[in-house]
C-alpha cells in the first residue's frame, strides 16, 4: 500500500469519496486513477482502482437496463437484518441449502452452473432474519465479477463444499481467489473499520480494541485530515500499523467471517486428517458436517452464523413504553451512538443522555452517554432536547 502519495492524487481521490451518482464516481476514480504514479508500491493501489472500475460500470450497465423496463438479474436489495452469501464450486449443494433453510424458490440440479442468477430467501433465529442468497457458482467466467460483487456486499459467508470431492483443495482455491478480489475469509491479525460520516459534525473518533505498532491515535488523525476526512469513527482490532490505516481508506479488502458446511455426508465423511487440514485453511470459520439433503446438520447454521457474526441485539424503548419487539442489530462493541443513528442522525445532534437495562450497566435504567458500549440483549431508551 502506498504512503505519502502526491497532493494531486489525494485531492482526486476526495474527489472519489465525493461524488454521489454513479457516473461522477466513475469519472473520478478514473482522474484519480490517472494521477497514481507508476511503482511497485503503488501496484496493489492500481490493480484495486482498475478492478473497482470494471465493477462501477457494470453496475452502470445493470442500471441502464433497469431503467429501459429489463429485470436486473443481479441486484440483490438488502433485506432483513443481515445478508450472507451462499458460495462454493459448482455441484456442491449450494441451492438445495438454501431452499431447505429458507424455502426460497431455488434451481435445484444435479448438474453443475444450474444456478445463473442469485436468489434470496429468509431465515429467522434469536429475533434476526437472515437473508440468505444463493449464489452462481463461483468459477473464472462471465459471471465471476457480479459474484464478487454479491459476496463484498454481504455481510457474511456459508461455504459449501462438496465432501465427496477434493475438500482441501477446492477450499484453498476459493480462498485464494476471493483474497485476490482483496476478500479475506481468515480474520487478520490487525484491520481498521473507518465509518466516514456524511452529515453532522463527528469529528474523527478512535475507539482502539488493540493499538498502533508505529504512531498514535493524533497520528490516525492527522492522516484521515490529510485526505479531507474530518467527520468519522475509525475502531482498530489487533495490532495495525499507519499503512494499514490508509490502507482502509481505500477499502482496498473487507474482512468476511464465514462458516463452512461441508454437504453430502450421507454419500461419504471426511476423514480426521482431511477435516483437520479444512480447519487450519479457515482457522477462524466454524466447520459444520451436514446433509441438505437429509436435514442434517441444518440446524447448527443459524446459530453458528450468530456467533461467528458476533451479532448483538439492541432493544430500543421509548419513555414509559414497553421495549420493541424488533432489535436493532448490531455487532460487538456497537455504542449507544450507534443506536442513535441507526434510527436518525438528529438523535446524535441532539442527545442528551440514554438510559440503559441489561447486561452492559451496573443497575437497570443507568444513564449513559453516546460512548456507552452495550451488549446482546441491553434495552435503550434515548432521551434528546425538546
């Protein structure tokens, strides 16, 4: 990742974080694009821009077609609380999973690149649904950028694998594929999350759950300020350094927890060995050995997924009611702020304070403030002026 890029590629990549339709976004980060100097460590940089290129005018494309009365086949709007993509080789028995978890209206085949376009479907467990999408087959071919569009947009991974085939090396491949697309499968040691604000006046916020190997926190802030990033929250997990920062300001890789359901096991089960190798591929993934066919092990993916997702479920009330019966659905260390904006950004300008029942305080009703970190199952009641 490149440091101390020049003054004219930065005010062009502003330019980029700037614009709003489709086409200003294009037109600015082929500017920007132009403005990277040509080195080795600028290639990563580059590859990244030409790539988030291809898919913006794809996406213009689907756009086109939309608005000429044809159907998109590939925009999945999201719905429910979490979305997870459902990927893996052809055959594996990605669409029957689906289908028998959600009871979407899936293709089912016993033939490979059955499925050509995603299908969504619904999946409910501990208050939050799961929108569960079955995907194309995630091979080199027409297809392959739009899947990897579908997987970046989602907020999780199920892995399906076929256990009568090469178990170890068909993961290994689709590991490495999706980390070339800049998808990680395996948490990183160290990454930055940077939430940037568009409205209101934040200010940038560090909240560190690890430190910085070669700076401080004013460093963070300096370098966010030298791209005109004055309003946003930036957490660290594990240990990072400055790069990395401004590595993240470029979304140049997202992290993705998965879980991996290894199918068909009504046909053979993996040996010890082979199970063992699969888990250090994905030291981080929860592996599940199971049958769609036969419903086994069906019933271990919600709950697995609820973990691995860190998920916390956050009960908003209002003074003297009752909480609501729909959560908020958060993840680890969400804050009060968070709350607050994901019902309105006026809650933020205009807090007072909130008062907080659950796990999170030291007595029911507690007053807290915006920084407050709450966990799975707290009820909030926020209070503003007027």
């Amino acid at each position: 990742m490149p440091t101390n890029l020049p003054a004219e590629a930065k005010a062009k990549w502003i330019k980029v974080m700037e614009a709003r339709t489709i086409e200003d976004k294009i037109k600015a980060l082929e500017d920007f694009l132009s403005s990277v100097p040509k080195h080795k460590g600028t290639e990563r940089l580059r590859e990244w821009a030409t790539k988030r290129l291809a898919e913006l005018r794809e996406e213009l494309e689907e756009r086109k077609k939309k608005k000429a009365g044809a159907r998109s086949s590939f925009f999945i709007e999201k719905e429910g609380d979490v979305q997870i993509a459902v990927v893996g080789p052809p055959n594996a028995g990605k669409s029957l999973l689906v289908k028998k978890l959600t009871n979407a209206k899936t293709i089912v085949a016993d033939y490979p690149f059955s499925t050509l376009t995603p299908v969504p479907g619904m999946m409910k467990y501990n208050d939050v649904y799961f929108q569960l999408i079955d995907t194309p087959a995630l091979s080199q071919g027409s297809l392959f950028r739009k899947v990897i569009g579908l997987i970046r947009n989602a907020d999780g991974v199920i892995i399906v694998l076929d256990a009568t085939s090469d178990l170890v090396n068909e993961l290994e491949a689709l590991i490495n594929m999706l980390k070339r697309e800049g998808i990680l499968l395996n948490k990183p040691k160290g990454r930055v999350v940077i939430d940037i604000q568009r409205t209101g006046r934040t200010g940038i916020r560090v909240t560190s759950m690890g430190k910085i190997i070669d700076g401080t926190i004013d460093d963070v802030r300096k370098l966010l300020e030298s791209y005109r990033i004055f309003n946003a929250h930036v957490k660290i997990y594990g240990e990072v350094s400055l790069d990395d920062v401004e590595q993240s300001i470029f979304e140049t890789t997202v992290y993705k927890p998965s879980v991996v359901f290894i199918n068909k096991i009504d046909l053979k089960i993996p040996g010890s060995q082979e199970l063992e190798l699969v888990r250090k591929l994905l030291p981080g993934a929860r592996v599940i050995l199971g049958s769609a066919l036969n419903n086994s092990g069906l019933n271990e993916i919600a709950p697995t997924l609820y973990e691995v997702l860190e998920i916390v479920r956050i009960y908003t009330k209002a003074p003297n009611a009752p909480p609501a019966e729909k959560p908020v659905v958060l993840r680890k260390n969400a804050t009060v702020r968070d709350v607050a904006r994901s019902i309105h950004s006026e809650f933020i300008e205009n807090f007072l304070y909130a008062r907080v029942w659950g796990k999170s305080v030291k007595y029911p009703g507690e007053r807290v403030g915006l920084d407050h970190v709450l966990q799975d199952g707290d009820i909030v009641e926020i209070h503003v002026k007027g």
